[in-house]
C-alpha cells in the first residue's frame, strides 16, 4: 500500500472505518441516481408566524407539523449532498474530523472557477457534474489524461490536470477544507442569537452543510454580530439578554447561512471538517409536456456559466461580482425583465406559485424579512450568490425553508 493510502487507511481506523477496496468506497459515496423524494416544507403561514413572533420560542428546536398555526404540507424533497463516513485526525495541526474516506484523494484546485464532470472520458461527454475549487474527490484511476472520480453523489470523468492528488491532494485538503456542521434531524430552527428563546433566524432541513464560524465564540463576538446585522433590542430582550446569552454559549455553534451569522444548538448537529463535493447537473430543456418554456430553460442555462465566480455585497456583475439579488437582477435584465436590486423587493414583484420550474426565484427569510434570493435551476436545485466564501454556487433548494416561490416569466 502506498504511503498516502496508508495515512488515509489509519484515519479510517482511528475512527471505526475500515475501507478495503474501491467497491467499498463507491458504496459510501453514492447515492442513489434518483433523487429521494418526501420532505415537509413549511410555507407562508410559518414564515408570517416567525416574522410576527407567534411561534412559541421555547419550543423544541426542531419544528414539527403539529405545532399551533403551523401547516405543513408535502412537496419537492430537499437534494442534500451525502456526506462520506467521518475519520479522526490525530494531528494536533489539523481540525478534529477529517471527513474524507477516499483511499485516493483528488483536490480540483487548478480551476479558477469550476471543473466538469464528465460521463465519458471526452470533450464531447455529456456534463453530469460541476466541481467547484478546492472540491474534492476519490479517484478510481488516471488513464490518457482523464481521471475516473466520485464525487458526493456524482461519477464521472474529469480533466486530470485540473486535480491535485495523492500525498499533496491530503496536505491541501487540510488547508481548502472546512469546519461544518451536519444538520441531523429535520426542521432545525436556527437562532438569531445563541439562546433558545431567541427569535428563529431560519428553519434548515436534515443533511444540510454550513460552515461554522472560526475560533472561540464569545459574548463580544454576538455582539459584534448584533452590531453587523442590525439586531434589535427587542430580540435581544426575547433572547434573555446578554447575561442568558453567556450562559448559553456553550449550548451553540455560530454557523454561517449565506452572508449571515447565526446559530444552531450543539446537540442537533453533528461537527465535521469536509472537503466540497461535486453537484449533479443536467441541461433544462423547453417542454410543452413539463411546461418548460424556452425562455426558461434558456435563462438556467445561462446561470450556470457564472458558478464559481465572486460574490461582491451590492455587487451586480456576473463576472467581476455580485450578490444575490445582483445575480438574479442582472440574469433576467438579459431576457428583458427588470428587477430590483433587493431581495424583499424581488419578492414583491413576482407571482406566487406552489410548484416551482426553472427560472422561478426562492426568497428565503431571516425571521422578520426576505433577506436572500436564488434561482431554480430545476432536480430540486437553485443557484445563487450566497457568500463570500463559496461565492456562486449550487444548492438544495430547501437547503432553508423558503418563504416565497415566485415566477418573473413563462
């Protein structure tokens, strides 16, 4: 066994894992081709709940269909990336959760933007993923130039010369890799602050990533978190003020949600370091029997050219930078619709509908407005302009509940 198999081999047993061969870690890495169907959404009647504060906040901090005044009703299931099988990291230098199972490692760093997944190992192969930088992968071999990979749920061919491997694909992982948080049951409600009276900032669906925030989380920094984002004092009334806050800090993590801190309880996440994974994609075509228009299909296909680039706050450039009501602005300016450049005021200005197609725009809540916005791109999935740390990216459309699905076109 090579070296880099070795170290990888070790992790794997210093946390229970034994991965014996290449068949092993294909069966931890991939999904099912089908995307799982079956989640609850909970729709405007909930977010109006929240935005008033009718929601009872010392309640469990998963949310339940049962509760008082809150509906919820079936519809698209939320596509979550699956997580590969977490190996511990003894290495005081790196994080404490490795969570890599690759018996061979790839990172895609030579890339500036993304790199395609490929069905076969040629140009002319159809796209069936999208690796942003630094995401990782497991590699199956290197033949003439294309590496086999897997990806989180997607399998496929990529340019060799774009991946880092082997030894220096693991000491790089440790440097592009992040400390997230797994959301481990379904319907978590994050806090606006950490205290479990505080207001709820959103509700995330189970399996969902975030990336937590670096360092040791103390008072001063909520307070500099209430400072940034305008935190009211009522709120901070309702989260038992400051002296409850220090109690409870230890019960929470600060995690990021798009461009906005906030925080879920310790005991409904799970702590990992990770690497990004590929996302599955597939071209939208214009249908008269799914109802796709050709405006539509065309407006997601477009889209997808700007993954991976700058997100820029205030920013509206699709290649220099931009935030996410820019993106979506600037993208429906080009089919000649006008948009404003704020989320809230995008949400106003479309119409409401219940089952979404490509192009249709997810307004998403922090609790008392619309504060994000992103685009379906159809397969349950949304691209947006989410942060500065990921930039444009792909998404689980109910990565959060959203509070409003509107339409500009047909």
């Amino acid at each position: 066994m090579k070296k880099y198999g070795k170290k990888l081999f070790a992790l794997a047993l210093a946390s229970g894992l034994i991965v014996g061969s290449v068949c092993s870690v294909q069966a931890a890495m991939v999904g099912s081709e089908e995307q799982v169907e079956g989640a609850t959404v909970l729709l405007e009647q909930y977010c109006s709940n929240v935005a008033n504060g009718s929601v009872d906040a010392k309640a469990s901090e998963v949310l339940v269909a049962s509760e008082p005044n809150v509906t919820a009703v079936p519809t698209a299931a939320p596509v979550s990336e699956q997580t590969a099988d977490t190996a511990k990291e003894t290495d005081k230098d790196t994080h404490v959760e490795l969570n890599l199972n690759y018996s061979r490692l790839g990172v895609a760093n030579k890339v500036d933007t993304y790199l395609n997944v490929r069905k076969k190992p040629s140009e002319s192969g159809k796209i069936v993923g999208k690796m942003t930088k630094n995401a990782g992968c497991h590699v199956y071999h290197i033949k003439k130039g294309w590496a086999k990979i897997v990806s989180g749920k997607v399998k496929g061919y990529v340019k060799a010369s774009y991946l880092t491997t082997d030894e220096k694909a693991e000491k790089l992982a440790t440097k592009v890799g992040r400390e997230c948080v797994e959301i481990q049951t379904d319907s978590l409600r994050v806090r606006a602050l950490p205290s479990t009276s505080a207001p709820i900032y959103s509700v995330v669906s189970e399996g969902e990533e975030f990336t937590m925030k670096e360092g040791e989380l103390t008072l001063d920094y909520v307070k500099k978190i209430v400072k940034k984002q305008k935190i009211s004092k009522d709120a901070i009334k309702r989260a038992g003020g400051y002296e409850a806050m220090q109690e409870q800090l230890k019960d929470f993590i600060c995690i990021y949600v798009d461009d906005d801190y906030a925080f879920v309880a310790k005991d409904f996440v799970k702590e990992q370091y990770t690497l990004k994974r590929a996302t599955k994609v597939s071209t939208v075509k214009a249908s008269s029997s799914s109802g796709v228009s050709s405006s539509q299909a065309s407006i997601v296909e477009y889209a997808k050219q700007f993954l991976g680039n700058r997100y820029v706050w205030g920013g509206a450039s699709l290649t220099n930078g931009t935030d996410c009501s820019g993106f979506t602005m600037s993208l429906y300016a080009k089919y000649g619709h006008s948009l404003p450049h704020n989320a809230a005021a995008q949400a106003g200005c479309t119409r409401k509908v219940s089952s979404p197609k490509p192009g249709d725009l997810f307004f998403y809540s922090n609790g008392s407005r619309i504060n994000h916005v992103a685009m379906y791109i159809g397969g349950g999935m949304v691209i947006h302009a989410s942060n500065p740390r990921d930039g444009i990216k792909i998404s689980n459309a109910y990565y959060r509940h959203p509070a409003k699905i509107g339409r500009v076109m047909n």
